[in-house]
C-alpha cells in the first residue's frame, strides 16, 4: 500500500475503495480501522486540516464513508 498521497483525487479514491471493500464484506472493520489510520498519520494534512475534512476530499468519497472515516478518526484522537 502507497502510505503518502500528494494529489487529493488519489487519496479520495483509496479511501472510497477501502470503505467500499469493507461494505462488501472483503475486509474486516479491524483491518479498515487499522489502514485508515495509516493513513491519516501519514497523511495528517490532506484528511484532515485544522479538525475538518477538506470538501473536496468530502466531495470525492461522499458523506457516508466521510462518516466512517471520522468514526475511525476519533478512536485516535
């Protein structure tokens, strides 16, 4: 797995394909959860800035994985 993303579109695309593969049964949650937060370490900025998912990363995964995210989100904080 790619850990850094520096284009946005990039980002929002793997994150969909993440939540997408868990939502059809794929993966685990525990795995999900454990990606997920690879990456927001990794990529602290371009998830989430000062607190708040960019809208245009909202725009590419959607509201509901968004949700997802920021469940898993909040375990680290």
């Amino acid at each position: 797995m790619k850990a850094v993303y520096k284009n946005p579109k990039e980002l929002g695309t793997k994150i969909k394909d993440l939540v997408d593969t868990y939502h059809e049964g794929l993966i685990s949650y525990e795995k999900l959860e454990e990606t997920i937060i690879i990456m927001i370490e990794k990529n602290e900025d371009r998830i989430y800035k000062n607190g708040f998912m960019p809208s245009s990363l909202i725009s590419i995964i959607g509201e509901d994985r968004k949700a997802i995210i920021d469940e898993i989100a909040s375990k680290i904080k």
